[in-house]
C-alpha cells in the first residue's frame, strides 16, 4: 500500500498544481436550480437541504477532478443537518473517491484515549476507502487538548497509510489570542510545530513529505515560512487563500523548489463563483457549473505564477 504522502504527490505532480477545493455547502448561497430539485423530492427540511448539498458537491467533484488533487469537505455542513447530512456526506467522499480524488474530511478532531480512538476509526479509511465509515484519505486534528489526544490518530494513520493535519497556525483573526503565548521562549504554536514535525519524522522517516501534517494558515505569510523551515518534511494544508484574504505569493513560502509540500485551500471562491460579478456577466445564472470550472482553473493559474512547477 502506498502512504498518503506517495499518493498525494503522484497526484500533484500528475496535475502540476496543488490546488485544493473546499466543498463547504450552504443552503442559502445554492445555485436555484439544484434548490428547486431538491425542494421537488420533497421530505422535511433536513433532508431537502441534504440532498441539494449531495447533489452540488457531486457537481463540483465532477468539475474539478480532472484540475486539482484533492477536496477537502467541510463537516460541520453536513453535521447541522442531522443523519440525512451525514448520509449525504458519505456519498459525496465515496463520489469524489472514485473520481480519483484524495478526500480531506475536515472534521478538526480531537479528544482522548478511547474517544479519539472511535474518530479515528469513523474517518481515516487511508487508500482503501472502506476501511473507514466516512472513507476519508485524511482527516484534520485539533491537537489543542494536549499531545496524547494524537496518538489514537498518529496509529490509525500508520495503519492505514492515511494522512493528518494538526491545527498549528491556523487562519482566523483571532488565533493569536492562544496560538502566540510565549512559554519558555516558544509561541504556542511553535511548541504544537514542533510536536507534529518530531511525530511526522519519526513515522514517516523514509518519506520526503511524510503523512502526519500541519494546518497553517495563508493569512500569516511570515509565520507560513518560518514554520516551513522549523517542519522541513511536514506536509501543510494552507487555508485561508481567496476569500479570506490570502494570496499565492503569500503561501510560496510553504513550497519547495519543485513545488511541492502543501495544498492550498479555496472553499467559497471556487464554490460560489457564479456569484461574483466577473462570472455572473460571462456566463449567467444557469452558468454555475462553467463558473465553478474558471474559479478554479484561475486559481490554478494564480498558484503556477508563484510556486514552482511541480517535479
């Protein structure tokens, strides 16, 4: 079996880029047409809005599995609608598996013994997507409880060759409030830096980039480098990038001469570009799906402009 890290460059080297979309659906910004089909099929609200998020995040997979590497699912949309969202949400990590998708659940995790353990095992299903509930090649982690909460989580991912990503610096405004206090000369997060560059080296010491990751968000561009030279073979999810404001020469830092070493997240830009006025005008309201496709080819481009081609 191959690692998550083999299976995650093979995939970005074959597409030259390391874009990923994040499938973060609400119910009030939905294209109308997949409202109104959902609407028709009837049943109570949870399972209208279940199935119009199944439906376009299908679509989107379909747009966008011959462009980028991976998708990241955003849970907590499928979460607030009960049993019919977790439904919908396994289908849409089984469909985007079999397009040949790596599946990023991003659940943000994080608990003790038995109870991390139960996580683990519902998500991180590794290269065989049956080997988990959700079926999900990576899943990330908020190591904020403490460095055993990621134990139960570092074996799963030795087991079944599956990734993570530990919430390190992450990209809303207000991480500073607990991320930057200083103990013993180190931020918070340099200490949690740390923690995940000695678990990932130590799994996963054969790998260039090994399977224990880090999330790091594009909003802090000068944190993003030197995190990169404090996590040298760390893989890192970088959010942040478009909507809340980070941009691609603000997650070069993350890269290394042959473009690899991260993937950089775009959710609402790329799900939501019919909104914006420059798609609206080019292709119209029921030109969502065309929208969806130059969002993320731009975003492609963008990244190409800053990081180096991918080898």
């Amino acid at each position: 079996m191959a690692s998550y890290s083999e299976r995650l460059t093979a995939r970005v080297s074959q597409l030259n880029t390391p874009a990923l979309v994040g499938l973060d659906p609400r119910w009030d910004q939905l294209p109308a047409d997949v409202r109104e089909a959902a609407q028709s099929a009837g049943g109570n609200a949870a399972a209208v809005m279940a199935r119009g998020f199944e439906s376009f995040c299908c679509e989107i997979v379909d747009i966008v599995a011959p462009l980028v590497p991976a998708v990241k699912p955003q849970i907590a949309f499928f979460e607030q609608l009960g049993p019919q969202g977790f439904t919908a949400l396994a289908r849409v990590i089984s469909h985007a598996r079999a397009a040949g998708l790596i599946v990023i659940a991003d659940a943000k995790r994080g608990d003790i013994g038995s109870t991390a353990t139960a996580y683990a095992d519902a998500w991180l299903a590794g290269e065989d997507s049956t080997a988990a509930p959700f079926g999900a090649d990576a899943l990330t982690v908020n190591a904020y409880l403490g460095d055993d909460t990621l134990r139960p989580f570092v074996e799963k991912s030795v087991s079944n060759r599956a990734g993570l990503y530990i919430l390190v610096r992450t990209s809303n405004p207000g991480a500073a409030t607990f991320q930057d206090r200083i103990s013993e000369n180190h931020k918070l997060f340099e200490t949690v830096a740390d923690v995940v560059q000695l678990l990932n080296s130590s799994h996963w010491p054969d790998d260039t980039y090994g399977s224990i990751g880090a999330v790091v968000g594009a909003t802090w561009p000068k944190e993003l480098m030197s995190l990169r030279a404090r996590m040298p073979n760390t893989p890192f999810l970088v959010p942040g990038y478009g909507s809340q404001g980070g941009t691609a020469a603000d997650v070069a830092g993350a890269f290394d001469l042959n473009g690899h070493g991260a993937l950089v997240n775009s959710s609402r830009a790329i799900n939501f570009a019919f909104q914006k006025q420059e798609y609206a005008e080019q292709f119209g309201p029921a030109g969502w799906r065309d929208s969806i496709q130059a969002a993320t080819r731009q975003m492609i481009e963008d990244l190409q402009m800053h990081i180096p081609t991918t080898a």
